[in-house]
C-alpha cells in the first residue's frame, strides 16, 4: 500500500541507528561480503604493463593495492619507494599478464626512472619472477576484462545444486538474479515456474559450477519435488541441450575458488546429536544421523515421536555444517531443548532418552571447535534473510549470542517471525547498508521512527547543495537501471579502508583512541564506508566538534563529491556539519590523502593501504611544527582558530574569551588527576588543539593572559608565538646558561607560570616538546614535580627525550635547591 512505500523510502540506517542508540555489527565480521567484493586481482600479484615515458615498450608491475576497477601499480626495481606509484583504470590501460611479451613479440624494457638501479636486465627479472604469481589472464584480456569475477554470474548463467533434503544428486539450476553474490536460482525445465525458486550466496558449499557432478561422481537428477512435473524424455532432453548449450551459460571456475572446502566426518548412522532445521531455524531439538553418504556427507533427521508421523525434516549435513551440536550443549550454555514432538512430558533428559531410542550419542570430536571471536556483540544491528520468505531482507538485532552463533530479532517482515537462531559464518546475514549498496529493498521497520527536534548548539543551514537522500535515491535508480551490473559492484565499490594507527596522529587525533578504533573499515559502498571512517575519525579526537569544523564542506570552494551530514558530541552540545565524501572509487585513495593533510596528520594515517612496519613518509621522526609546514599548511597559523570561509556550521552559543582563574601559588596544591584522565598523548599530538570556548585564542594571547594572572609578581612577561621554525627557539632575558651546564635563574622556578616553562623548554635542545607543556598547562610547580617514569607515561615519550628532557628538568631541581630552597 502506498503508506509503507513512503516508510520504506524514508529509512535510514543513520538515523535509525541514533535513535535506537545501538550500532552496527563490523563490516569485517561478514567474510563472505568480503570476499564477494574483491576483483579477482591481489597485492602482491605482477603483470605487464606499458611504459608511459615510450609506449612501445613494457615493464613488470607489481599490484599494489585494488579499488574496484582501478589498480596501483609499482614498477619492479622501485622497492620500498612509492613516488612513481600509479594507478591504471583495467578497461582501457595497456595491462597484460606475465609472459605475453615474450608470446607476441613485444620488448620488456627498464623505464628510465631505475635504470641505474637495475644493470643486468635479464638477471633481476629471473629474480624478480621466480615463483611470483602473475594477474589472471581472463580478466586482463577478452569479455571479461576489468569486470569483478561476481558480475560474471549473470541472469541466464548456470550452475549445480546438490539436493540437500533428501540426497546428493544435483540439477541444474538458471541464475533468474544476482544481487551482490545472492542468487536467485530457478531450477531447469521449470521456465517461469517460481514456485521451487531458491536464494543462495554463490560461496555455498552445495553450489557448483556445470560439470561438478560428473567430475566427483553423483548423477544429474532432477529434485523429487519437481520430478513429476515432466516426463523422463522430457527431462532427458533438457540435459541433452544444457550441454550443448555449456559454453554460453558457463561461469569461469576461479570464481568459486574461494568455497570454503569440506572436511571429513566421522560421524556413524544412528548417532544422536543436537541441531536446528535449517528450514525453520527457532528452536534447537533432538536429531538422528540417519544416513552415511561417504567422507564428506550425512544425512540428518530431526526426531519426531508421533506414530502418525511421515518421514521427519531431513537435511544433508557435512564436518562444518552450521547448526548441529554435540548433546548437552544446550544444558551447557542454559540454552532450552524442544523435546521431539510426542515426547511425554516437557523435562527432556537425554540420559533417558538414549536409553529409551537404544542409541548412542555422538561425540564431541565429530564436531568442529566453536569460536567466539567473531566481532558480534548483543544489541548489534545488522541485516539478515527471513528464513520464512528468503525473498526478504529484514533488519535484524543480535539479542544473544553463544560460542559462534547469533539469535536474531527480525524487524519488519510481512509476517512476524520467531527469533532466529543464525551461524556467525552464515550466508544469509549481512552488514549494515549491504541491501543499499547492491540495489535491493530492505523491509524496514514497522513503526516508522519519528525524527524528534532536538536542541543542538551548531545550526544546520537551509541551503543545501544535495540532500544525502536524494544521492543515495539516485545512486540507487542508477544502479536498478544500468544494464552493466559492473556498476554495482565495481564503480561505487569501496576498498578496506585501514587505520595505521602508529603514524603521526596530528593536534587533533587522540593517538590511544585511534589504537582502539578497528583495524579497518569495509569494503563496501564509498559513501557508508568513508562516512563510517569520517565518524570514528571524529570521535576519536581530542574534540570531536574540531574537527568537524576542520572536515566541513566550504560553501565557495569547488565541490566535486557528495554532502553527507556528519554529527559530533562535546561537552552535552551537539555539532552537525555537511561534509564532502567522494562517491566513487578512484577517487577514495586521494580523498584520505587530503583529509589526513587536513586534519595536519601523517598522509597515511588511514586509506586503502596498510602501513605494515615503517610508514613511507617517516612520519615517526617529524614534530609537530616541522609536519604542518611540510605539509603546506600556512606558516604562523593561529592554533585553535578555525580556518577561514566557512559558513557551513554555525556556532549558536560562542562565549566569550575568559580569563583564567589565579593560581595559588603553594607548592603542592593541583588534585592529582586519575590515571583513567591521562590520554596517551605523543609528542606532537597534544590535548587541546582549540578548546570549544577558546578557539579563537591564538598563542601570543595565551600567553599574555598567563602573564596578567601573574600580577602578584609584577613581572613583566615577553608575548611570544610560535613558529614554524623550531631551530631558532628564543633566548630567555631570564635564564643564564653557564659553560659548565650549571644553570643560574634569575626567578624563583616555584612561581614560573607556563609560558615561563615553555620560554625555559624552548632554549633547550627539548624545544619542539614546549608545545605539550604548554597544553598541558605545566607551570613551575608542576615542572618541578616531574619525574622520568611521570614524563615517559603521561607524555608518551620514548626513553630518549624523555631522558633528555629529565635532564633539563634536574638542572632546574638543582638551581632551585642551590639559590631559592633556603
């Protein structure tokens, strides 16, 4: 009806997600979504590629990383070096793989980059391809090229499917829908009959490609449930021209490469065990191995005790079929047994029940070990099949979880639905965004969320440049309308995103927090996925509403991408602004790039590649000062003040500028703060880069306003500012070095203020860590309290500075003790 079409237009996982204040299960706990998005190519794999600089010649490449149809590349004699990295769109550049030179002819020359590198040609190549393992030939040349593998099971492709009721004879079956690897299978000889219709992810263990069956020695037969609805001739015909027609229909074998494999069992016929029917999975009930195919396959039934009974639910199980468990497990982990129907009585004992059926019960080595580390957690939001009505895709939440498996509430189907009891390997479930992404609808909720006007402190403005809805809609049109699936799964296909979190993390990012963030982020649609980044970006700062402001759109500045509202939460305000997101995934890698620039963090804090050991920017060496001038940010840049131009986000509360309260000036006075306060801050990555109420404070302010809060001393302090230029700290008017390192102070390091400490630091060779003592606000009290185990934990500090740093600090002790202790 047309009410629940506008209930299903308007959802929205964002905002479902904060008003039901829960969150979405991680992208990398579904490793069959994972592996359905890569494109067939891999890091580490070689080819051979054009030269750019003489178009007639070719040079091996290594893969660097893939994004969707596009590849970066790396000439072999580079190494570690990255600078000549370059990326190669695989449907029109000049790609081929190893060995196609020598076949046609062709002249493998070194580009004049590393010729100096690489004397003998024909040596480094025998070493550079000994047992290297060369990019597949199919997806490099002919229909295939530049395709993911999973656009190549098309509507009218074929496949096997082994009957798993009743036995192991597979049929044929005609691919009717591919939605991101789900299936939609119609059996052969049924035409437009939809009633048998299957869905099956292409990775499950009984689907096959053409040829399966005859290979590993079971016949083609067509189900018993379908049998009679043609005569044998029939049916022998339509084999006849599914073989003649095989060519057409086939789909290439390395897309199944990653099945996972069947193990051998070693279960024995009339073993009694515990398990869920597959086809109504809600309860866990008594079941019997009824029948022993071979090694790999048993049949199982579910018992039923009722005399008039038909023949129980039968289903073909192997080692590593979901749902079955050794007997006990459920009293184990206080979980309720459904006795078999006409069972007398509801207290099931299996004991009793062995004794009574004259059986034995399976043991426990013929079931596979269960894992609990999977990244599911209760409350968890996700998306899953009806087990009902496989036709719908309903959005489900994790209401318990034992060892590797999942229930499941769904919301929303046609039909309520019991919970349901779900493998954390499952097929049938999916992340968060997954039914967007690949152009399906997502039954939502039943009750429409209604959006509460909440009070927030920044403003939203009405200009609008694209509302995220009517991007995503036209994303969506444009993906259910393109005849080239390659769209889907390809173009708007972004990769892992990684967060390297031992590079330099920048004033604004919390090193600890960034630490505990996941070790990557997709793949999947480019805007979920780069929105997910964005936002645990923004969490993870010292200030999240920071560095909102830093990754804001800028009205006046040219716009290339797509606006998506991000939030941030400081101090109980709340903070909205649109951002920039890029929709496609050429752009991704160079999108993290300059929002890593933005936020005056190392480049590769996070983006599509890994940085394993050493980051190749050297990001470990440079401060603070010395990162944003390499980095082109402008020289003597206010610190704390927001950059110019933007209009997006409006601050409706802006307080003014205040003074900071006296001190007191007795020795031991501050509160000692909580180890749980601490932040693990390195160097350079300081606490408060711009407080919400100070953000417009620049340094010299800052220090000037510590020098009126010394009026008690009269003293008149020298403003400073800090530039870009570490190596020429000022010189003190107050402090006098001697040759000897013995320091003579002119003041009482007992009454020194922070910039006083800062000023000290700042002659020092310690100068480019005078930036964390002033933002950690140590004045002469505190300084003098510090010792090397307090420099090395709450500084982060390796021993070196540090050690170097207690130096300076025990020269002042010393001082102190020689000229003002008396």
């Amino acid at each position: 009806d047309a009410g629940s079409s506008v209930e299903e237009m308007e959802f929205n996982w964002d905002e479902y997600l904060e008003d039901t204040g829960a969150t979405a299960a991680p992208h990398g706990s579904f490793k069959h979504v994972d592996t359905s998005l890569q494109n067939g190519f891999a890091p580490g794999m070689k080819l051979e590629v054009a030269v750019k600089s003489d178009q007639n010649t070719y040079w091996v490449a290594t893969i660097i990383t893939t994004c969707g149809q596009l590849l970066l590349l790396r000439y072999d004699g580079y190494g570690e070096d990255r600078k000549a990295d370059f990326w190669c769109d695989i449907l029109t550049a000049d790609l081929h793989p190893i060995g196609w030179c020598q076949q046609n002819k062709k002249i493998l020359k070194v580009p004049e980059g590393i010729k100096d590198k690489i004397p003998d040609q024909e040596e480094f190549l025998q070493r550079v391809l000994k047992g290297a393992c060369s990019a597949p030939a199919n997806l490099l040349e002919g229909l295939h090229r530049g395709k993911n593998p999973l656009d190549l099971i098309a509507p009218g492709s074929r496949l096997e499917l082994q009957n798993i009721r009743d036995s192991l004879e597979a049929w044929i079956v005609n691919v009717v829908e591919n939605v991101g690897g789900r299936l939609k299978l119609r059996y052969e000889g049924l035409e437009d009959l939809d009633k048998f219709d299957q869905w099956l992810f292409y990775l499950d263990p009984f689907l096959h490609q053409v040829g399966w069956a005859a290979q590993h020695g079971y016949s083609l037969q067509p189900p018993s449930a379908i049998r009679s609805l043609r005569s044998e001739a029939d049916w022998q015909e339509i084999l006849k021209k599914v073989k003649e027609e095989e060519e057409e229909s086939s789909v290439p074998t390395d897309l199944f490469k990653d099945k996972p494999v069947i193990g051998v069992h070693s279960f024995s016929e009339g073993m009694k065990l515990e398990a869920v029917d597959p086809m109504a999975p809600f309860v866990i009930s008594p079941a019997t191995v009824l029948k022993v195919y071979n090694d790999k396959y048993f049949l199982i039934e579910m018992d039923d005790l009722r005399p008039e009974r038909a023949a129980g639910q039968r289903y073909v199980c192997h080692v590593n079929s979901a749902g079955i468990f050794p007997v006990q497990w459920s009293l184990k982990n206080g979980l309720h047994l459904s006795p078999p129907p006409g069972y007398p009585g509801q207290d099931f004992d299996w004991a009793d029940y062995l004794k009574q059926c004259g059986a034995e019960a399976a043991p426990q080595s013929c079931f596979p070990l269960l894992t609990s580390d999977h990244g599911f957690k209760e409350n968890m939001k996700l998306e899953a099949v009806n087990p009902v009505d496989p036709e719908e895709v309903c959005i489900a939440t994790v209401t318990k979880l034992k060892d590797s498996y999942l229930w499941l509430q769904l919301e929303g189907s046609k039909k309520p639905v019991p919970e349901c009891i779900v493998s954390v390997e499952s097929m049938n479930i999916f992340p968060v965004g997954w039914c967007e992404t690949n152009g399906y609808q997502l039954r939502p909720p039943r009750k429409a969320i209604v959006n509460k006007q909440k009070k927030i402190a920044v403003v939203q403005p009405e200009k609008q440049i694209l509302s995220s809805r009517t991007v995503h809609d036209g994303l969506k049109n444009q993906e259910l309308n393109s005849s080239d699936s390659v769209v889907i799964n390809g173009k708007y296909c972004c990769p892992k995103i990684y967060f390297n979190h031992r590079c330099f993390s920048g004033p604004y990012l919390n090193k600890g927090r960034i630490a505990e963030l996941p070790q990557s982020v997709g793949p999947g649609n480019c805007v979920l996925v780069l929105k997910e980044v964005l936002t645990l970006l923004i969490n993870a700062a010292y200030k999240p509403s920071r560095v909102l402001r830093e990754l804001q759109l800028d009205e006046e500045a040219a716009w290339h991408g797509h606006g998506e509202t991000l939030k941030a939460k400081y101090k109980g305000k709340s903070y909205r602004a649109t951002v920039e997101v890029v929709r496609t995934a050429d752009r991704v890698a160079d999108f993290c790039r300059k929002t890593c620039i933005k936020l005056e963090c190392c480049p590769n804090l996070f983006g599509p590649q890994m940085v394993l050991d050493k980051c190749s920017e050297n990001c470990s060496v440079l401060t603070k000062t010395k990162y944003t001038h390499y980095y082109g940010k402008r020289k003597n840049k206010r610190i704390g003040r927001p950059p110019g131009g933007h209009s997006n986000m409006e601050v409706a509360m802006k307080k003014p500028n205040k003074r900071r309260k006296r001190r007191k000036h007795f020795f031991v006075h501050k509160k000692k703060r909580s180890s749980a306060s601490v932040d693990n801050t390195p160097a350079g990555s300081p606490q408060g880069s711009g407080a919400e109420d100070e953000d417009d404070q620049d340094e010299s302010e800052l220090s000037h306003s510590l020098a009126q809060d010394r009026d008690k001393r009269k003293r008149k302090l020298r403003t400073f500012s800090f530039s870009d230029d570490e190596n020429k700290p000022p010189s003190p008017k107050d402090i006098k070095m001697e040759v000897a390192e013995k320091l003579q102070l002119d003041s009482n390091p007992l009454e020194w203020s922070v910039a006083d400490v800062v000023r000290f630091l700042k002659s020092t060779d310690c100068a480019p860590l005078a930036r964390i003592f002033l933002d950690q606000e140590i004045d002469g009290q505190a300084l003098l309290l510090l010792t090397l185990p307090t420099v090395q934990e709450c500084m982060d500090l390796k021993l070196g500075p540090a050690i170097k740093l207690c130096h300076h600090i025990e020269r002042v002790k010393l001082a102190f003790y020689q000229q003002f202790a008396n």
